[in-house]
C-alpha cells in the first residue's frame, strides 16, 4: 500500500470552487492512473474523475462533466481536482485513489468497485450549502 494524503475540502455556497490535493509519498506515479471518488451518506461510492497517465486521457462522470478539471503532476506524484460551479448535490466525502496496476486505461476505471488493487486517501469531506 501506498500513503495518499489529501487536503483541501471543505464548507461553500453552492456556485463557489473548491480545490483537493492529494499525495503520494514515496510512490512514483508516472505510470499509474489517480482518481478521484466520492461517497454521499447512504449512496455508494462513485467515480469523479480518473487521469491515466499513459494516454493523458481524463475522464470524467456525467455529474461534474464540464464543472470538475482533474490534473497531474508526475514530478511532484499528485493529482489535483479542481471544482467549479459547486451544486448541492456535490456533498460527500471525497477520495483520491492511486492504481497500483501501472498503465491501465479505460473508461471502466470510472467505477471503483474496479479499483481493487489500489491505494485510497483517507477522505476529505466537500460540503455546498444553499
């Protein structure tokens, strides 16, 4: 297992930004895909975004198509999620993961269920109040 720290998070009006973080110490990440998930109270986790590194592609779930931006930096093994235009039904726990099967890539790692070799954050809550 590898540690991931997340930061950022946190309590806005709906329409605000948020940014998340999250590290991977000691861990080089260049050929691993990073994502991020979320988890409301009482819904299963879901995928947010995923960046693979091979191809560059992002993906991205309906939800937050065109209001999240999900980056890298290799350099510095992070992966950052930029949040925009906060709806209220954004709220939940948020998780960065790393797969630790390096160079997978496809539009199925939206689902996390898949992700079963792979790090997780320990979470960091995204509350938007109206």
């Amino acid at each position: 297992q590898v540690r991931l720290v997340e930061s950022g998070g946190g309590s806005v009006q709906a329409g605000e930004s948020l940014n998340l973080s999250c590290s991977a110490h000691e861990f080089a990440t260049e050929l691993h895909a990073m994502g991020w998930f979320r988890q409301a109270p009482g819904k299963e986790r879901e995928g947010v975004a995923v960046i693979f590194t091979r191809s560059g592609t992002k993906l991205y779930a309906d939800a937050v198509k065109g209001r999240f931006a999900i980056e890298k930096d290799n350099a510095a093994n992070t992966v950052y999620l930029e949040m925009n235009n906060l709806k209220t039904e954004d709220p939940a726990i948020y998780y960065c993961a790393l797969d630790l099967i390096p160079g997978r890539d496809g539009s199925y790692l939206l689902n996390p269920a898949l992700w079963d070799l792979a790090s997780w954050g320990q979470g960091t809550q995204v509350t938007v109040f109206s």
